[in-house]
C-alpha cells in the first residue's frame, strides 16, 4: 500500500458532507461515499457525523485503487473478493474508530463488523446493491444466491432484535 499512500501523484479528495442519521445509511456505506476515479484518485464524502471514520474510509479508497491497479478487468468472482477484501479494509478502519478514536455508534456500519464477525459479509455487500461491483452485481447476486439468503437469515435471526426494526 505505501504506492498510493506515499505516492505525491495519488490524490485523495476528502470531505465531510452533512450528518447522517441511520435511515441513510445508503450514504455512510463505504462503496457509495468513495468514488474511486482510476488507479490513483479518489473523492470521499463522507458522513460529518462520523469523523473519526475518515480513516477507515481512506483505507477503503486505498484497497478499491489497489483493485483497479491489479487488473481492472476481471471475472466477477474475483472483483466480489476484491470488494469484500476492500469493505473489510473498511472494518478494520471503523472498529478502531469506534475502540481507539471515539468514534460514535452508526448501527449500519456496526452491522458490518457482526456480519464479517458471522461469516455473511459477501451476502451483505450484494444484498446492498454495492454499486462498486457494476454490471457483476446482478451476476453475482443470481451466483450467490445462498450467501445472500445466509445473511438474510442471520439478520432477521441473529442480528435484530425481536420484532426487528
């Protein structure tokens, strides 16, 4: 990784946009507020609430340009891994913000930690329609179907409260 994060000619476009609460979590996902122009740019705007975080979703930025300098064109298999490494990065970065930094309690990034934590994170990221897996993401969800029906499961089971929200 010191390629893109000491390299002067790897640019990062960080900013903080406006609070979020928990009915958008759509926004605090990793994949919709990084936005990785090629192998050496990345715009991030992330949640003003979430400061602490800024981190975690550099890293993200950092593993998604990594992905693309790997080969950008790839079956859908490998770009799935890529992006669970990549949200996995993220988690990383989000729980030592939240145990070292501070940072404030987000249930939909929390989520994301238990699910890695149960072994259903691949069924999370499709079922959230992960826009970084492109024209892969219906492929993907009709391929692995069962991982989205275990995470489903763990979800509504194991995750929730009773009576769910």
């Amino acid at each position: 990784m010191t390629d893109l994060v000491e390299d002067p000619l790897v640019l990062y476009f960080p900013s903080f946009g406006r609070d979020l609460d928990e009915s958008e979590a759509r926004d605090a996902w990793p994949w919709n507020a990084v936005e990785v122009v090629t192998d050496s740019s990345a715009a991030l705007v992330m949640p003003g609430n979430l400061r602490e975080a800024g981190r975690a979703y550099e890293s993200y930025a950092v593993l998604r340009m990594h992905a693309v300098r790997q080969d950008p064109d790839v079956a859908c298999e490998v770009l799935v891994s890529r992006e669970v490494e990549a949200v996995d990065g993220f988690i990383d970065g989000w729980i030592a913000a939240r145990l070292l930094f501070g940072g404030p309690a987000y249930e939909p990034l929390d989520e994301l930690a238990f699910a890695r934590e149960a072994g259903v994170l691949p069924g999370l990221i499709l079922d959230r329609s992960d826009r970084q897996l492109g024209g892969c993401l219906q492929i993907s969800r009709e391929r692995r179907a069962q991982d989205i029906a275990a995470y489903r499961v763990w979800r509504t089971e194991r995750y929730l409260p009773q009576g769910g929200r």
